[in-house]
C-alpha cells in the first residue's frame, strides 16, 4: 500500500501526548502513532455498521432460509 503525505492540524494538548508516547517509545514517530489510531477507529467504524446491519435480521427467517437451502443441497452432497 503507498503512503501519502497529508498535513494535519491538533490541539496543543494532544500534540505534546503524543510526543510523551513517542519520547517513552511506545510508537516510533508521530506519524505511526496517527496511523494507528485512524486504522482502529475504521475498523471500529465498520465493526460498528455490521453490527447494526446484523440486528436488522430475522433469526428465525435466516434460519428458515439456511434450512431451506440445506435440505435442497444435501441430495447432493458426495458421501464420504
């Protein structure tokens, strides 16, 4: 994946956190420590819609449609 520059502007205050964590080595650079948190938050993100997505199912419809196709699949199913 190719990396691209971008400016960013932060409050004081979160600037000289991140310098604290960078100056105690638990991220490398400024940058990494940036990187990670946008990578978590997306993944949070879309954990997040899938979760909402996932409640608007109908267990007992999903699992009547996973019966339904079961029962027309296994005839065909090669025994083993």
């Amino acid at each position: 994946m190719g990396k691209a520059k971008i400016a960013i502007t932060m409050d004081a205050e979160f600037i000289g956190e991140l310098d604290r964590l960078v100056g105690e080595n638990y991220f490398q650079s400024r940058s990494q420590a940036i990187c990670d948190a946008v990578r978590e938050k997306l993944s949070r993100m879309k954990r997040g819609r899938l979760s909402i997505e996932s409640a608007k199912l109908d267990p007992k419809f999903e699992k009547a449609m996973a019966d339904e196709g079961l029962a027309e699949d296994v005839s065909q199913w090669q025994e083993y």
